[in-house]
C-alpha cells in the first residue's frame, strides 16, 4: 500500500502518510484534495510505490 489516510476533513480535505511494505512509513503528513495519484520511491527499500488518494 502507497500510503494511509489519517484524516478525512469536513471541507474534503484528505490528510494521509506514504508508506511502504518493508515497513517503512512517513512520520509527517500531507494534506491534498481527492483524488489525488502518488508516487514515490521508498528511502529505505527502493521499492517503488504508486497510488491514488480517494
């Protein structure tokens, strides 16, 4: 899984951490309106990650 949604706000708003399967995961979120495609590479595996935020 690319990320995990740890909010979902009343005006839409979407806050979510990147994360990986290695175990990895993002300390700091991001906020963005959904839906929204990420990508990334994992800075501790390599793997790279791609998904959209709905």
């Amino acid at each position: 899984m690319a990320f995990e949604i740890t909010e979902r706000k009343a005006n839409g708003m979407i806050r979510y951490k990147r994360r990986c399967d290695c175990g990895w995961k993002e300390s700091s979120t991001a906020e963005i309106v959904p839906p929204r495609s990420i990508s990334y590479t994992c800075p501790k595996c390599g793997k790279k990650n791609s998904g959209t935020v709905a």
